[in-house]
C-alpha cells in the first residue's frame, strides 16, 4: 500500500511541475504574446537576429514548443523565409538550455516569496499584463516546490529493488531510454520538465549518468515533433519543410550523441562533480553544438528541404499571394513594390465584391455567394500575409520615404479588408435577406441604390489609382465624396420618417433596411478614403486633427 502511495506522490509532483511550466508559459503568452508575436515576425530577416529571437522569446516561455509552433505558423503561411525560421528554431532549442542551467540551482527558498507576489498580483488586478505576470510568479513557485519535494520523494528511492532493477535495464538499453524520454517529452509538451526531472533523478543517483543523458537526447528529440504534428494544416507539402527540418537536426544530433555516448560521461565528469549539473551541461552542450553545425549549413539545406518538399500550387486559390517574394527583403524597394502589388490585387477583389453586391440588389444571384465567400476569406488571408511580409523587413536599411511608404501600404491593405468585410457582411447580407423576405424597395429607391453602388465602385477604381500615384488633386477629390455619401444617407433618413408620419407604417421595416443598406455604403467609402485619399492629404499637411470647431474665447 505505502508503494502505491509513493507512486501516487510520484504522479502528483510531476504533475505539479508540469503544471507550474504551464502556468508560465500561458501567463507569459497572456502578457506579451502579440508583442512576442510581433517581435519574432519583425526578427526573422536575417538568419543571426532569427537565431537570437528564437533564442530570447523561448526563454521567456519557457517552451521551445510553443516558439516552434509560432514559427511554424509564420512559415506555413509563406511569410517568412524557410532559412530565417530554421535559425529561429536552432536558437529556441538553445533557449531551453538557459531555463534548465537556471533551475539547476537551489532556489526552493524563493518559492513562497513568488507565490506570495504571484498570488496578490492576481487577485488585486483586473484582468491584464499584472494579473498574467501574477500567473507567471505562481507558476515559477509551484515549479520550485514541485522540483523540491520531486528530490526529497527520491531519497527513499535509492534502496527500492525495484526501481534499480528498471533504471539499470534503461542504462544498458540506451536506445530504449532515449525513445521512453521522447515520448514523455510529446505528451508533456515541454523538454524543460523531463530535463529538470532527470536531473532530479541523477542527483540521487537513481539514473546512471549514461541512461541520464541518452534521456536527454530524447527529450531534444520529443520537442520536435509536436510542430510537425500540430503545427501544419493543410495539405501542401511545402508547409512540412521547416518542421521536417528542424526534426531532422534533432535526428542527426541524437545520432551522433548515441554514438558518442560511451565517452560522454568522462567529459562531463570533467567539467563538474554535481550529476544534477553535468545533465544540465550535457542538455546546453547538446543544443549548442547542434546550432554551430547547422547554422552555416542553413542556405543548402533549405534549399534540399524545399527540392523534398515543392510547393504545391493552386493557380484558382484567390488567397495564395502573387508578388511576395522572400528574395526581395534584402532590397527594400523592390520588397514594398512587390507588397504594393498584392494590395493591389485586393483591390481588385474588392471590386468584384462591389459587383457582386450591385447584381444581387437587382437580381436573384445566390449562386454567386459561394465566390464573395471564397473572396472576402481570401483577403483577410492577403491581407495578414502583406503586414507579416513587411513587419520582417529590416528597417534599419530602410530610409524615412521607405517607411512611410511600408505604413502606407498597411493601411491601404487593412482598410480594403475592412471595406471587404462590409460588402460580404453587410451588403450581401441585405441583398439575400430582401429576397427571403420577399420584399422590394421603392423603386426611387432602387434607382438610388444603384446610383450610389455606381458611384462606390468608380470610388474604389480612384483608390487603387491614387494609392499607385499619390495625386493631391485626386485625394482632395475623393476624401470629398464622404460628405455626398454622408447627405445621401440624412436625406434618406429624413424620406423614412416622413413615410412614417403620413401612415405608411408597413413600409417601416422596408425603410430601415434601406438606412442600413445605405449605411454599409457610406461605411465602405469611408474605407476607401482612408485607404488612398488620407495617407496623401496627410502627408502634405492637409488633414485637420478634428472635425470639431475650436472653441471661442
């Protein structure tokens, strides 16, 4: 019974320890996870600062997993570069390194200190950065406690028959130990939790220094796989290259290090007498050498990933981007020339999105909504694809007519998608409810309606001519539609509540979707306007801070 119980304890304080890197890793992600996110978009340019970032970013997650899953997602969507994210991923295995030579030292007495800070952050703020840094000092707590009572549960473990018997079969089965820490590495997410309950193990001596470090090299191997698994969707084999890659330099480490294994323990035993420290050693020794080798190999094994690996190509996916190409991001020019094309291209989508909506306020064409589906989907894919395409650029080779041009074409692309989303929600919206409903606008109405769509579609034709030649006269010209759209819509308003007051009640309904119809028009102008006609009247002085008269004396 007492075995059972021990075995029980066991469970608990790995599941304590797994839990308290989880609470860490979630709280870190929860307080800076878009900054994160921002910050390892922006640095994976050069395959150096990919290599720090990776490096950096895990640390701070403690989870190389979760790093390699973002840079995972990057390259799947075909934003980044299979070289740049291959040098991250090389820098987030070293990152783990950091986290377990730091909790190879004593700091149990830190434990009720963190948990005291952790647990007043976050019960005396409202959700926030404060509250998700609370989670983290919690988390980093339970970790300690969990590694504490981890060593004193062992000391009786040291006489167990048993357990000996087990953990000497694993020493002379090196491949067998290093597959058992591979698995519980996938199921655990985390390398750092087995690592550091290895080194628990070897510091009590219930792990032979050779079955300790195959362990370790099983563990390296197991934070691989979870990005090939969870990190790909779709079927393209292309989006396989980099989690394959990085697998692949996990392979040939733990190849060379099985076979290098009889001699490993003497090395590290020369650097340190502490076996919880030699683990820890053996696991950065691992991961650095692993880096050095690689990273000047990066260029033709991307280029050996990507001849395994070919892209496939669907010329009918509207959201495959056209222009982007990663060779250019050494040249800043030709880099924004090729986004400002693909933001183009949604401009493009964005009028056949306008006509789709003019034909369905005059006929039944439901079979067309499948294509304005399919369209409005594949512009927030561009559009995400155009601002990840930037934000890896380095500006620091960038001039000040380079930036401003950068901004400009962020704003052009999210304002098209928001114009977009208007038109498929909105407007088509509108259009399919009319006919279930079986009503009919006034035919004054229709007339205007038409009228209006016209004028929106020889707006959006303006747009994408001004974003191309930034024309003064064109952006006063159009940012003054706003106010022929905004008299359109009191005008109408004013009809409706006439309609209203002299008895046609059962017009109302009618009357209010007419408003909303002609809302959604004014708000897709507005888009435009922002989009092309702003960023020129801007940056010549023109735009006033507020529509708000000044206030007199």
């Amino acid at each position: 019974m007492s075995g059972i119980l021990t075995l029980l304890d066991f469970a608990g304080y790995v599941a304590l320890l797994l839990w308290g890197v989880h609470m860490v890793q979630t709280g870190v992600q929860r307080a800076f996870g878009a900054a994160l996110g921002a910050v390892l978009g922006r640095a994976l340019g050069t395959r150096l600062r990919a290599f720090a970032a990776g490096l950096g970013i895990t640390a701070a997650l403690q989870s190389s997993t979760a790093t390699g899953l973002m840079i995972t997602g990057f390259a799947a969507g075909g934003v980044v570069g299979l070289v740049p994210a291959l040098s991250a991923m090389l820098g987030a295995n070293v990152g783990t390194t950091l986290i377990v030579q730091l909790l190879s030292f004593d700091l149990t007495a830190l434990a009720p200190i963190l948990i005291l800070f952790g647990v007043w952050m976050f019960r005396r703020y409202p959700p926030g950065r404060t509250r998700d840094l609370g989670r983290v000092f919690i988390g980093l707590g339970l970790l300690l406690i969990s590694l504490h009572s981890l060593v004193d549960l062992f000391a009786p473990f040291q006489n167990a028959p048993l357990l000996r018997i087990l953990l000497q079969a694993l020493a002379s089965q090196p491949v067998a130990a290093m597959l058992v820490a591979a698995v519980l590495t996938w199921a655990a997410h985390s390398s750092v939790a087995v690592v550091v309950l290895l080194m628990s193990m070897a510091s009590h001596h219930l792990v032979s220094p050779e079955a300790a470090y195959a362990m370790v090299l099983g563990a390296n191997l197991g934070t691989a796989v979870n990005p090939m698994i969870e990190g790909v969707t779709g079927d393209d084999p292309a989006a396989r290259r980099l989690p394959l890659g990085n697998m692949l330099t996990r392979v040939a480490g733990v190849v060379v290090g099985l076979i290098l294994l009889p001699w490993v323990s003497s090395w590290m035993n020369a650097m340190t007498d502490d076996p919880a420290r030699a683990v820890a050693n053996f696991h950065t020794l691992f991961n650095g050498i692993v880096a050095l080798v690689f990273l000047p190999l990066l260029v033709p094994y991307a280029a050996l990933l990507t001849r395994w690996l070919p892209k496939r190509i669907d010329p009918d996916d509207p959201a495959r981007p056209q222009y982007l190409d990663e060779s250019a991001h050494d040249i800043p020019a030709v880099a924004l020339g090729s986004a400002s094309r693909e933001a183009l291209r949604m401009a493009d989508m964005l009028q056949t999105l306008l006509v789709l909506a003019r034909a369905g306020f005059k006929r039944d064409n439901r079979h067309r909504l499948p294509q304005a589906k399919q369209l409005d989907a594949a512009m927030d894919k561009l559009e995400t694809a155009i601002t990840l395409y930037l934000a890896t650029l380095d500006r620091e080779s960038m001039t000040k007519e380079d930036l401003q041009r950068m901004e400009e074409i962020v704003a052009f692309a999210s304002n098209v998608g928001h114009a977009a989303d208007i038109v498929y929600s909105g407007l088509l919206n509108h259009a399919t409810r009319l006919r279930k409903q079986g009503w009919k606008l006034a035919p004054d109405q229709s007339e205007q309606l038409d009228e209006s769509l016209g004028q929106l579609l020889n707006n959006e034709r303006r747009t994408a001519a001004l974003f191309v030649n930034a024309d003064l006269r064109q952006a006063r010209a159009l940012a003054g539609e706003k106010e022929s759209f905004r008299a359109l819509e009191a005008q109408a308003a004013e009809a409706h509540l006439q309609k209203i007051k002299s008895g046609q009640v059962e017009q109302a309904e009618i009357g209010q979707m007419y408003l909303d119809i002609l809302r959604d028009v004014k708000g897709v102008n507005s888009y435009l306007v922002g989009a092309a006609a702003y960023p020129v009247l801007a940056k010549e002085g023109e735009l006033l801070p507020s529509r708000l008269r000044e206030a007199s004396n």
